[in-house]
C-alpha cells in the first residue's frame, strides 16, 4: 500500500493485541512488536512479515507510531518510561498511542513528559471483544488533537470498525471508563437479580424472554443471560480487568468531587466476586459469586 507506516506494538500477544496486529499486517503495514514471555501467540504474525524487536526502546528507534495495549496505567508507565521504555528510543515526531484502558491523570503525566521529548502521546483505548479485534471491526475512542487524529484515522481504521473522536487529549481514557462502567453496573445488576429471582422461585428463562423483548435488551444483557445454559464466556473480558476499571473510574469521579454510589457499588462486587476466587475468570462469572453469596443456583452444572 502507498500509504505504509513503521508502526510498532507492544501487547501483541494480548487477546486484543493479537487481532489488531493481524490487521495492521494484512494492510500492508510495516510491523514491528515486542514479545512479554514467549513467541507462540505471536508465531503467525512473525511468520506473516512482523518484526520482533528486544525492547520497547529498539521498538521506538524504528518506529513512526506505537500502539500500546497492555493491561493498564502501571503498565504504560513502564513501557513509556522504563530505561529500555519508549522514551529512551524515541525520536521527536514519534507517536505513543495508548490503547489501553488507563487512568486519566496518568495518561496526563505521560503527556507532558513525551511532549517535553518531542513525541505526541494519543489516547485511544478500545471497545468490543477478542472477536471483533481480530475481524478488525473494534471500537476506538480517540483523544487528540484535530491534526493528530486526522494522520491516525488511517492507520486506526485497520483494524476498527468504528473510530471516534471524542475530544482533546485526555477525552478518550475518559469516555472509555465511562462506558466500562455504564457496561460493569448492568452485568452486577443482571448477576444480582437472577439471585434474587431463583431465590424467589421465578424461572430465570422467563425473565431472560421478557427483558429480550423490551428496551432493557441488549448485548451484555444476552452474554450474561447465556449463563442459565451454562455458558460463562458470553462475554471474554476478565473479571479482575473490569474490576480495574471501575476502579479506575470511581478515582476519576473522586477526583471531581462527585460522589458515585452505584460507581462504588459496582467496584464492590466485582471486588467480591475476585476475593471470592473468580477474578481470572471473566465477568459472567458475577453470577457464580452471586451463587455463592444468596445460595441462588443459576448456572447448570
């Protein structure tokens, strides 16, 4: 392709990173990635034309833009700053895309110290599953300047379906955390209620049928509604990830001064269901904590 970039990840073995790298090739993109433990994820890529580079800093020397997805801030600090990290190798021009779900205050430090390098940082974290990132039909939510995301919508748009921009620097990892957390306070309310109406006596089926007719229907609704047949990965995203999130969040409404009751409901639960054993399982497993919360029992087994 005419327009072919040096573009480097880091998180290419992850569940989304995988995907967004296949795509990122299969546009004719020049690739290069790191690899945190082992090769075996990432042996299709390699074999695909993929360049694996030691460290993120090799990563940065030969790249024009990075993409990181990793698990969150920490991670990004270490990777941005480390003293093999982006910064150590970057040139000015260099462009650190996060794609991560990560803290906005965090991702404002990391802003200033790359922009006192002479490098743009962009967050631009990620919507939708495993599935879709490999389809290349992921969500991503856009925080940067006009100019900026007018030159990354291209390379973005490889691997997303739909690409927003949501605002200034800093916009994305907000809207982001306000999303995971709208989608987090409907799975521990789903969780929640199939306990108190198997508890009641109510076939959860009924239930399931009713909401899936009205507007309270939706896409989470149905993954966590697949755990009456047994089925606890509706929806592949960890449990102690969306945990982080909300955590994440509620620090960001503290931050404000506002309170968020259901935001520090919601962080509660998740964190029970993690001290109860489930954290790295994923979120419809809510209900299995429920189970062992009220007695309720939900899942076949």
């Amino acid at each position: 392709m005419d327009s072919a970039r040096r573009i480097g990840l880091i998180g290419a073995s992850g569940l989304m990173g995988h995907g967004i790298a296949r795509n990122l090739l299969g546009k004719g993109h020049e690739l290069g990635l790191t690899v945190h433990r082992n090769t075996e994820r990432v042996a299709d890529l390699l074999a695909a034309g993929a360049l694996q580079l030691p460290d993120a800093k090799a990563l940065a020397q030969r790249s024009e833009i990075v993409l990181i997805c990793v698990t969150g801030s920490p991670q990004v600090e270490a990777v941005v700053l480390g003293e093999l990290g982006l910064l150590a190798g970057a040139k000015r021009g260099l462009v650190i895309v996060d794609c991560s779900t990560s803290e906005p205050e965090s991702s404002a430090r990391l802003r200033e110290r790359c922009a006192a390098a002479g490098v743009v940082f962009v967050d631009a974290p990620l919507s939708r599953t495993p599935v879709e990132a490999e389809a290349g039909k992921l969500n991503v939510m856009v925080g940067a300047d006009e100019a900026v995301f007018q030159d990354l919508e291209p390379v973005l748009r490889c691997f997303a379906e739909n690409v927003f921009h949501v605002g200034g620097p800093g916009a994305g990892h907000t809207v982001k955390l306000l999303n995971n957390f709208i989608a987090q306070a409907l799975c521990t309310a789903v969780a929640e209620a199939f306990a108190v109406g198997q508890r009641a006596g109510i076939d959860l089926h009924k239930l399931v049928g009713l909401v899936s007719a009205g507007p309270i229907n939706n896409g989470l609704f149905q993954a966590m509604a697949k755990t009456l047949n047994g089925d606890l990965a509706g929806l592949k995203f960890e449990l102690d990830n969306a945990r982080k999130d909300i955590r994440y969040y509620t620090h960001l409404a503290e931050s404000l001064a506002i309170p968020t009751v259901v935001g520090e409901a919601v962080h509660q639960s998740l964190t029970l269901a993690s001290a109860l054993g489930h954290g790295k399982k994923f979120v419809p497993s809510l209900v299995e904590a429920q189970e062992q919360l009220t007695g309720a029992r939900i899942v076949p087994r």
